[in-house]
C-alpha cells in the first residue's frame, strides 16, 4: 500500500482531502516544488501543478494523475463534484486562515470544509513511522555531515572564527552530496557555547575553549540532525566532569531507547542523571525530537510527550549542560526505534576530543 492509499483508507467515504504545504505534498507525491494542490479523493489524486513544474511531475509523479493547473478553483471544484465528495478536508496545521478563507469563498458546490486538526493528526501519524527507504535516505545524509565533521576537525584552529566555523561544516556538505542543509549550522565557541541555539559570529576561537557544533545534511529529503561538542587543547577539570556527565546521560539514554518506553520516560533516564550530579538545573530542553522530512517532527522526548515510541520511529538523544557565560556542551545522536533497543544513525565519536 502506497502512501496516498493509505490516506484514502483513513478518509470517510464522503470527504476528499486537500494537501498544499510543500512538504507534506512531496510525501504524497515524491516530488518537490514550492507550488501545487495535491487532492486526494475515496477512489482517485490529482496533482494541480502550474507550468513550472507540469513537464517534472509528469516525468516523475507516478501514484496520481497530474493536472495542469488553469483555473485552481474551477478545477477542484469539478473534480470534487465529479468524485461525489461532499466534504472537504485541509491541513489546518499548515494552512494560513487567509488562505483557508480564499478557498472557501472560491470554491462553487455546496461543500462543507473540515478545518479541524484531523487531517493534520492524520498526516502527521503516517509520518511517525519511517520505512525502511526513509531511514536509508537519513543515514545516507548522516555519513555526509560525519565526513564535514571530520573536515572541520582539520580545519579548527586557535584565531578562527564561529562563522568560519559554521561556513566549514556547510561549504563541505552541500559540495558533498547534501540537496541542503538541515537547518542554519550552530557553531559556538567558549562561553557562547552555554546558548543552546546561540548564533555564529566572529568570535574567535582560543586555546581550552570548547567548540559546539549542531548541524545536518538533506539528502532527497530526508534530514540528519547530530551535535558534538570539542575542545582546543586542554580543558578544565569542571569541563571535563561536566562533559563526562553529559556523555553517560546520553549513553544511558541510548540504552534504554526501545519500543514500549515513552518519550516523557527516555527524557527522564537523561534528566535524572543529570540532576544526581548537580547539573539539573542546567539542563533546560527536552531531549530529542523526531527527524525526517522535516527538521522536527513528532513524537518528541521531552518532560511531557506521553507518546509510546514505536519501532522504525527516529528520536534525537541529545542531553546538555549549559553553565551560563561559561560552558555548555551537548552530545547528540539520532536513533531508529527497533523492538528491545536502538539502531544508532551516528557513527560520530563521541569521547572528548582535543585538537
């Protein structure tokens, strides 16, 4: 069963479903554009498509019909009509209230619109679970940004810059294979590294600073997500306890990453270490968070997510130690969920590395 069969089977009989936003419209279809309306009916999809893209999508868009679109409007609306659907669904998630506000003052029939969050609920559980082409895609775009890393170890040195840095890891990835990158690269140095999310700058790099770097590749799609934290030489002894701490929360978390736990409960193995060894409350964001079409995606392992992990779902486990204007240090891995543990996506070395 393809991906859009499987929607149509969650569709009651009389609705059809509308998909606008990019990326879930690239699940559907395979493709990628920053236009089209794919309608998915009971029985039948169409892909709407504009000229810039029509010549593409029929050359690769093989599990509905594509349409070339004239009249968006007119054209959803007979094919809604001729389809016998009587109601239609969006993607409230994504979807803005202006444009759900121009569809449903442009399209003619008696219509009724679900603009609820099921078709969004729908969507966002099909992706969940990741097949087994998915996680293919992700360790591929993985071994891309572990190859950057281990260019930019080379290239780290005393008097380089955050920027520098970051441009690095990013120059390495997109020569390398990657479509994009997964998100703007975090490079940080010394005291900026206690900014979980802090922004390169021209910071220069000195002698027994750490360097934390969280960055990925895009291959055909799909995400990679991974974070080391090294130094330049020798560190402090309170660096190296707080980096030891930080490695074996991780690693236990890793350890007890399997089907039957839930994300709230891998947060806590992390989190309570942590806290055991006086760090508590310097370790303020939840643990990891799905990656594959997107950067985040659900289910997430935080202090609240009760979602049961399930096998062929990816999880980041990334706990950090953040000691404000002095500090920080955050190990991340992505895992694919399996029966009694994990298979880890990162082959990465983890132990504290001194240039």
């Amino acid at each position: 069963m393809n991906r859009l069969e499987a929607l149509r089977e969650r569709l009651p009989e009389d609705s059809c479903a509308l998909i606008t936003s990019d990326v879930n419209r690239r699940y559907f279809t395979g493709m990628k554009s920053s236009a089209g309306t794919l309608i998915v009916l009971k029985k039948c999809a169409f892909l709407i498509i504009d000229s810039r893209y029509i010549e593409k999508a029929k050359d690769t868009v093989t599990d509905c019909e594509v349409i070339l679109q004239e009249r968006l409007y007119s054209q959803l609306s007979e094919l809604i009509a001729d389809n016998h659907a009587e109601r239609i669904w969006v993607e409230s998630d994504t979807m803005t209230l202006s444009e759900f506000e121009r569809l449903r003052q442009n399209i003619s029939g008696a219509f009724k619109f679900n603009n609820s969050s099921e078709l969004s609920k729908i969507i966002t559980e099909m992706r969940m679970t990741k097949s087994d082409s998915e996680i293919a895609l992700m360790e591929k775009a993985q071994r891309i940004a572990e190859k950057a890393l281990d260019n930019a170890l080379n290239f780290i040195k005393e008097g380089v810059t955050e920027r520098e840095i970051a441009l690095c890891l990013d120059e390495y990835m997109l020569r390398n294979g990657a479509e994009a990158l997964s998100f703007e690269t975090i490079a940080l140095c010394g005291e900026t590294t206690s900014m979980p999310h802090g922004v390169p700058s021209d910071r220069q790099l000195k002698k027994g600073e750490f360097i934390l770097m969280d960055f990925g590749a895009v291959v055909d799609g799909y995400h990679s997500d991974m974070t080391r934290t090294v130094a330049l030489g020798d560190v402090s002894e309170e660096m190296e306890k707080a980096y030891s701490v930080v490695l074996e929360a991780q690693n236990r978390a890793i350890s007890a990453a399997a089907a039957g736990i839930t994300g709230k409960r891998l947060d806590c193995v992390a989190r309570d270490f942590i806290a055991a060894n006086g760090y508590g409350e310097y370790f303020g964001h939840g643990l990891g968070h799905s990656v594959g079409m997107e950067i985040h995606e659900s289910p997430c392992a935080n202090t609240r997510d009760e979602t049961v992990l399930r096998e062929n779902m990816v999880i980041t486990i990334e706990p950090g130690i953040y000691l404000p204007k002095k500090i920080g240090i955050r190990i991340e891995d992505f895992v694919v969920i399996k029966q009694n543990s994990c298979y880890n996506l990162t082959n990465a070395p983890k132990n504290l590395i001194k240039l």
